[in-house]
C-alpha cells in the first residue's frame, strides 16, 4: 500500500508520469482499491478451491471392485 499513496507516488505520477495533479490523485485513490479486490478475490478463491476439494475428497466414492 505503500507504494501508493504519499508524498512520493504523488511526485512520481505527475513529474515522472505527465499525469495532472487530479489524475495522480483519482489513480491513487483507484490502485489501493484495485489491489485490495483483488487479494480479497484471490483469498476467496483460494478458500473455495480449498473447501471444495476437502468436500470432494470426503464425498468421492469408490466403485466396488468385482473380484470375477
């Protein structure tokens, strides 16, 4: 987060970047956002497929092997 907001990412956006004072600003507003989404979107993935085979691996059945 921190490579986002403050002082520096302000002066890097807008001297380095070209970007106006206001676009640095809405972009620092939106990246904090953007990558908070996506950690929470990764963990809930994360969790599901964790869950999902736990309850797979629990609730698969074997075929019954015929000894014929």
């Amino acid at each position: 987060m921190r490579s986002v907001c403050g002082v520096e990412p302000l002066v890097l956006l807008t001297d380095v970047g070209g970007l106006s004072r206001e676009e640095a600003v809405d972009l620092m507003r939106w990246s904090p956002k953007a990558l908070f989404q996506a950690a929470l979107a990764e963990n809930l993935k994360a969790t599901k497929y964790k869950a999902g085979s736990t309850t797979l691996a629990h609730t698969r059945r074997r075929k019954p092997v015929n000894e014929s």
